[in-house]
C-alpha cells in the first residue's frame, strides 16, 4: 500500500517544482519594478481582479447552477437538444468569444452602427463593452459550463427524487431546491465555482482583448515590457497564495459536510413544466445558448467565408486537427489516471499531510499559462544537461536535446495545469461513495485497482467522464504552453489562431477558431451520452 500513499505526494511535487522555480524570484528581488508597480498600478490590479474574480463567480454560478437543474429536472421543449448544447461554450476559447463581442458591440461595430443608422441620432445609452461589467459579461458565458457541467451530474443523480423526498416533508418544489437538492449537489458546485476562480484569475487573452489590467496583465508587461521575469514570477506568485488560501478555505468548510451515496439509482423522469412556465423556461436556456455560442459561432462564420478561399489547406488544417487531438487524448488519459489514484489514496489514507498533498497537487491551475510554461522548460532544460552529460561520460554519445523540446515536457506541463480540473468532478463523485462500501470490498479481498476497477469506477463513471470532457477541451483550447514548449513544427489550432489574431487578422482567426469547435463538438457528445447513462 505504500505506493498508494506515495502517489498524492508525486504529484504534489511535480506541482511544485515550476512554483518553486517562480518562488525562487524572490531571491532576485526586483525592488525598483515593484516600487513603481505599488505606486502606479497595484492597488488597481488588486481591485479588478477581485471584481473580476466575484463578479464571473456569481455569474457563472446563477447560469450554470439554474441550466443544470432545468435540463436534469424539468421536461419542457428543447430539453433534450440543449442538455448537452450548452456544453458547447466549452470549446470556444474565452478570448475567441471576446475579440467577436468586440467585433459586434464595439462603437464602430455592426449593431451599434445599425442603431445609430435607425434612429438616426446617437445612442449614449449603449452599454459600453470595453468596461468591467462587459468582461465580466463574456468570461461568465465562456466558464458557466465548468458549474452547469458538475451541477448537472449532481442533480441527474437526485433530480425527481430529492423534490419527491422534499415535498413528502411539506416543502414547496422551490423550498425543495434550496433546502434539499442544491446543499446536496455542493460538491459537485463547489468543484465547478473554483475552476471557474482558477480560470479567472490566470486568464489574459480576455482580459487582454478588452484592456482590463488584472494580474495575468501585468505579468505580461512586467515580463516583456519591463524585461523582469523576476517581478513577473513574483506576482505569480501572489495568484498562487491566493487560491491556494481560497482551496483550504474551501476544503475546511467542506470537511464539515458528508454527502453520500449508498447506490447507483436509475435517473428519475423529467417533471413536465405547463403552460407558460415551459416557455419561460425554454426562452431562458435559448437565450443563453445564442449568446454564449451560436451568435459568436455565426459571426466567425461570417469572417471565416470570408477568409476561406485565401486562407484554407485540407493538408495543413488536417494536421492541426491531428496535433491538438492527439495532444488533448494524450493529456486526458494522463491527468484522469492520475486523479484517479489521488483520489482513492486520499480516501484510503485520510490525514492532514495528504490533505495538503492533494491541495498542492491541484493549484497548477491558477498558474498562468506563460509563467508555467517557464517553470516546467527551465528544470527540463537543467534535467536535459544533465542526462546528455551522464550519456557523454558512459557511453561516449553525443545525445542533443532528450527531454525539453519534446512531447513529454507538454504533457508534464499539462498534467500540472489541468490536474485541478480532473481533481474536482472525481473528488466530488468520491464524496458519494460510503466507506462501508470500501470496507465490504475488502472483506472480501479486493483491494487497490482492484477496488477501483469494480468497486468505484462503476459508480464514479460520471464524474470521471465530466472530467475527461474537461481536460481534453480545455487542453485543446491551450494557447501559452502549447506554444512555448511544443517541439519545433508542432502547431496546433489554439496555436494557428494566436499567430493570426497577435497579426489583427481577426477574419483569418475565424477559422481555425470554427475547427477547434468542431473538433471540441466531438467529445463532448460523447461524454455527455456516456454520463447519461
């Protein structure tokens, strides 16, 4: 059983070895930087990464949280096609979906144009996108998917049942939500809110598009525009004590709380909604679903007609296809094996050490991309010199580049980045499974991947394909690690359209932005049938 107990303490080690090749810039402080960022911008960064941060959480949360329970619950038109249509936003990249709301709502965009055409007069009454409210606005389209995609896993496992139980004791169906089902389903949200925190504070292409300066901003500029890698990593750092304070937060509250699941129960029927609620209801979720995908997936297709003639090579786009999902599947058996023996080490040998093994394990996602992508090269490069010069000194050969350059530095970068996002879904399943079904499995001499296999795969299958789903889009969409560490050659989608959009070519973007949609459209299908199931 000690490689069960090893197994959470590998990966948080993995973790922090690029944190603490980003910690180790405080070595080199960089006090002249500093003093001019606490002079001119700190307070600011500070401020509208906590707006940001608050208000893409409460957004995310009343969107995904009310969709999950609509889809799971309720039977009205529509239901089937958007249950897994709204997972969709899922494969667009949020800075995809920022530059098209520019592009649309912007003062020189069409709508605004067409408007002051109409009225013939100005409208000072139009809100303005490039504010606070407006990231706010495309950042809570782009990530209500990371709650809806939880929640609804949570609620499909109680849906009829929990009002059934709730109204047998008095309460109204409304009541039932909030007092029964939604307390129930916390794991599950609790899970989806902090990706959605994680994603927030690390994001800079969006908040790059809209010229919000949060800290992912200011890393870049410290970076490339004052040339100071050590103040850029020291304020990674401070994103780094943030969430890692927010996961212990979390954790501590969620220790108070058991949420258990003695069996697998076949899914309730969908309560029929009557009259006007059924179009009250369908209304919302369409609403929702032009917004956050189809009006940004038809105004790519504009730009990308567009642009196809000029622009599109079956060869070329077939092997950017080839890279990102092979990348994508690659990572996504990685990081679920992974989480898979996190979470039953952790089970099997609850204690503060493993608590915080695990809680370390997981705060590579609030890594910015960049930063990440410079503390994973760095120790390979070091690891790299020194395995050429063992293979120099033993058998005489000239080795060049073993690691650094190749496919496994991607997938150890990924593995860091995304290992959060694999951690929730499955951790939030195992909170379900009882311990007296573990200790009834070994009474029977079942242990290990033995367990695994037939004990709690069968019931955590949901949330293992919810994850899966997960990492492979969201490492598909990955821009700055892909870019930085992929061997020479190795484009990928998320890759062609930052070359495009960093050149302004924003019709040109359009379509490899539609193929990694379509490419993402894939397993999304799929794992939503398989969590049906």
């Amino acid at each position: 059983m000690t490689i069960w107990r090893f197994i959470p303490f590998a990966a948080a080690l993995l973790v922090l070895a690029p944190v603490a090749v980003i910690f180790s810039a405080f070595f080199a402080p960089a006090d002249e930087i500093w003093q001019h960022l606490i002079d001119t911008t700190l307070t600011t960064l500070l401020i509208n990464t906590f707006w940001l941060a608050c208000g893409v959480i409460a957004g995310t949360a009343l969107l995904g949280i009310s969709l999950a329970w609509l889809t799971s619950v309720y039977e009205f038109p529509g239901c089937g096609f958007f249950s897994w249509a709204l997972l969709l936003p899922l494969a667009m990249p949020a800075y995809v979906i920022a530059f098209v709301a520019l592009g649309l709502l912007d003062f020189t965009g069409p709508i605004q144009t067409w408007l002051r055409a109409w009225l013939d007069s100005e409208i000072s009454w139009f809100p303005e996108i490039r504010s606070r409210p407006g990231v706010i606005v495309v950042l809570t389209f782009a990530f209500y998917p990371y709650v809806y995609l939880l929640a609804r896993n949570a609620f499909l496992s109680q849906g009829k049942r929990s009002l059934e139980v709730a109204q047998s004791l008095g309460l109204t169906r409304r009541q039932g939500f909030f007092k029964v089902a939604l307390p129930m389903a916390r794991p599950w949200i609790a899970g989806g809110l902090m990706l959605v925190l994680m994603e927030t504070l690390a994001d800079f292409g969006t908040v790059a598009v809209f010229n919000y300066n949060t800290f992912t901003t200011a890393i870049y500029k410290t970076w490339f525009g004052m040339f100071s890698l050590s103040a850029a990593s020291q304020l990674a750092s401070v994103l780094i004590i943030l969430v890692f304070a927010v996961i212990v937060l979390e954790q501590h509250f969620r220790m108070r709380m058991r949420y258990a699941e003695s069996k697998k129960s076949q899914r309730a029927q969908r309560i029929p909604l009557q009259g006007a609620d059924k179009w009250l209801a369908a209304s919302f979720v369409v609403s929702v679903f032009f917004l956050a995908f189809l009006l940004p997936l038809i105004q790519l297709s504009i730009w990308a007609v567009n642009s196809l003639a000029a622009d599109f090579d079956l060869t070329q786009y077939g092997e950017f296809l080839w890279h990102s999902l092979a990348l994508s599947g690659s990572a996504t058996v990685l990081i679920t094996l992974t989480v898979i023996t996190m979470v039953y080490a952790a089970r099997r040998f609850p204690g503060i050490a493993m608590r915080h093994a695990v809680r370390t394990a997981t705060i590579g996602y609030a890594l910015p991309g960049t930063v990440l992508a410079i503390g994973v090269y760095t120790p390979m490069v070091w690891l790299d010199g020194k395995l050429s010069d063992w293979v120099l000194q033993w058998f005489q050969l000239e080795t060049g580049q073993l690691i650094q350059g190749t496919l496994i530095t991607m997938l150890i970068a990924y593995l860091i980045r995304f290992l959060a996002v694999g951690h929730y879904p499955i951790d939030g399943a195992m909170q379900r499974v009882t311990h007296h079904i573990d200790e009834a499995a070994m009474s029977l001499g079942t242990h290990g991947w033995g367990m695994i296999r037939k004990i709690h795969f069968p019931i955590l299958k949901p949330g293992v394909f919810t994850a899966a789903t997960l990492v492979f889009i969201d490492v598909m969409k990955e821009m700055p690690i892909t870019l930085m560490t992929r061997p020479f050659g190795w484009d990928t989608l998320s890759v062609r359209i930052y070359s495009l959009t960093s050149e302004g070519q924003w019709e040109r973007a359009a379509l490899p932005a539609i193929t990694l949609v379509a490419a993402g459209l894939i397993p999304i299908l799929f794992f939503m049938r398989r969590t049906e199931e």
